[in-house]
C-alpha cells in the first residue's frame, strides 16, 4: 500500500464498503456469487445484504422507501453509496466535512444501510463515514446478523480489498469534484491524463487520500458521444463508472471469474506482440496473460514496479469492474489506458454508438 505522504487531518484509512441497489435486485444477488462474493449477513430490521470476499464488502440494499431504492428508480441498477473508513469519530468527521462545504443527504437520510453519519458523494449519492474503532467495534456487528454456516471472512476468487473507485462527470464539473473531495479530506492530485481514441476522448485526474489507501479517479470528456457521456445519459448523471478491488493472484481470480460466467473487455492479440519491448524483463507469462486478456503496466522510471489489470464488461447497468494486482507499481496502468478507451470505444462501435 501506498504509504502517508500529507497530512490527514480526518484520519482517512480506506474502503469500507460500496452500497448498490436495483429496481430488481435479483441481478445483484446473480452477479455477485459469480464474481466470487458470498452473502455472509443480512441487517436485523432492514432487507440489507453484506456480501464479503477478503476485505472488500458490498451490500445489496432492497429496503422499500429507502434512499438507496429511490436512487435505483432514478438510475436503475447502480452504485447508491460507499464507504470510507476513519480512524477519527465519525460525527466529527461529518461536523468537519459539512463545515469544509460537505453537503447532507436530508430527509431520506435516517433510510441508511447503516447508522452511522453520511454526507453526499458523487451524483448525490450516501457517502458513508465509518468510525469502526468506536464503541460497536465492527460497522456491522451490531446491526447484521451473520448468516449460519457461512464464513465470515470467505477468500472467494482472491480479491481482498478495494482498490479505487472511479468517478464519470458532466464536461466543466473536473474541478468541482477535485477540490470536494480535497477540500473536505485532504485528498491530492497524484496523477493527469489525456486520452484520445479513434473518435473520441477523454480527460482523467486521479485523487488520492492521504493514507494512500482511498484513490477515486475523476473523468470526464466534452465529446457527447463519449463513453464518459454515454455512460451519463445511461445513468442519468454522475456517479460510480468502475469498482476496482486487488488480488495478489490475477490469473486464478479472471480464470475462476471466467468459469464462474464473468465477461470481461477483450484486449486484441497485438497488445501481447510488443509487451517484451515495451516492458523489457517483466518476468510474466505472457501466454497466460494473452489467453486471459489481461494488461500490463510498469513505472516509467525503473520498468522494474509492474500492475496487472483487467476490466469487466458492464454488469450494473453502466458499472463494471476492475481486477487489479499491483507488483510495486501505485498507478493506475496509466500505459494501459489508452488500450482500456479503445477497447470500450471498439464496443460503442459495435453497438452503433459512434
């Protein structure tokens, strides 16, 4: 893990969960098993469900009048929420938030997954703050009941904590969610990009805590028929585009994900042809990786700190996944990104998109 580099005044100390919700939530409770999740608990009075793989923990939320069902009539299936951890009392951390420009959730705020403080996240969403060194310990011990015979702490396909997650934005809003997210946490600017593809393109900033555990790129791009901005008029505005989470074995987590009915974005076999020169002594298999589809980065200094990285393809309405093992490399495949657009730019094609 990336260590402290600046100062954190709101003791940020990474992901707790991320909340999703579904008009239907039968496609959650699907894709999860598949992606090697197992539900482990279920909240004692509200129809919650925690589903666990290593350390990354999602919840399914289906409670009736809630905000998070009221997000997924205005969004469809989606991200309505997630969760930072700090090692600092929670409703001081909100106090400060609020106080630094923060804004609250209002009158849906008591609907909340887990009681505890929650300010607006990207499109409105609950941003949770979780104070798990307090009194109940866990965020979940007191209001979760764990499901008999089940354990709780399941290894699944390997995944083990979440990684980043990344944000989609309207054209104009790069600034105003950078220093939102810097303004209220501290968080910094650690990496810029600037993409282009065959016919579109793309702008990203990727913003990091202070504890160098929480990363939440930003992107966004002023061509309409982007992916960006197709992914906005699908979701009806901002809001999570991928949840990445880490592995310390890539190919056993994508092979199991495969078998298991995981579709992933395809990586064409010319990518594999060059890897030797552009990443001289990496040391990989690379059959494995071609038959896998996944893509490698290294640092630009030594070549010697690597990434490996691979995508799903859309599986939350607009929303996919990232599996991500990390040889020393802290970036985000900054050499794969280009690689990433145009294989989601291949895809728009194919739909007739652009």
């Amino acid at each position: 893990m990336q260590p402290v580099q600046f100062e954190n005044p709101m003791g940020v100390d990474g992901f707790e969960f991320v909340e999703f919700a579904a008009p239907d939530a039968a496609m959650l409770h699907a894709l999860f098993p598949r992606l090697g999740f197992s539900a482990v608990a279920r909240h004692r009075r509200k129809r919650v469900t925690l589903y666990r793989q290593g350390d990354c923990n999602f919840l399914v939320n289906e409670e009736p009048g809630s905000f998070a069902m009221g997000f997924a009539r205005q969004h469809g299936p989606c991200a309505s929420g997630f969760a930072i951890r700090f090692s600092k009392p929670a409703p001081w951390v909100r106090t400060q938030a609020l106080g630094h420009g923060g804004e609250a959730i209002g009158a849906l705020e008591h609907t909340k997954a887990v009681d505890t403080p929650v300010i607006k996240g990207i499109g409105g969403c609950m941003l949770y703050l979780i104070d798990r060194y307090g009194a109940k310990g866990s965020c979940y011990e007191a209001e979760f009941e764990y499901l008999p015979g089940v354990e709780r702490n399941p290894r699944g396909y390997g995944l083990t904590f979440i990684d980043h997650l990344t944000h989609n934005l309207r054209f104009g809003h790069m600034e105003q969610w950078s220093q939102y997210y810097e303004r209220l946490f501290n968080f910094r600017e650690i990496r810029y990009f600037d993409i282009k593809g065959a016919k579109t393109g793309l702008v990203s900033k990727a913003m990091t805590a202070p504890d160098g555990m929480v990363r939440i790129p930003l992107n966004e791009s002023s061509d309409p028929k982007s992916q960006i901005n197709e992914y906005i008029d699908e979701y009806k505005g901002e809001g999570i585009q991928h949840i990445a989470c880490f592995t310390d074995d890539i190919h056993a987590t994508v092979e199991a994900m495969r078998s298991a009915g995981v579709e992933f974005l395809d990586t064409p076999d010319a990518y594999y042809e060059v890897i030797d020169r552009r990443i001289p002594g990496h040391r990989e298999d690379v059959p494995r990786m071609a038959r896998n589809k996944i893509l490698i980065d290294a640092d630009q200094e030594t070549h010697r700190k690597l990434l490996l990285q691979i995508f799903t393809q859309n599986c939350i309405g607009p929303i996919f996944f990232e599996i991500i093992q990390r040889k020393g490399n802290l970036g985000f495949g900054e050499g794969n990104f280009q690689a990433l657009f145009e294989s989601i730019e291949r895809e728009q094609i194919k739909r007739g998109v652009l």
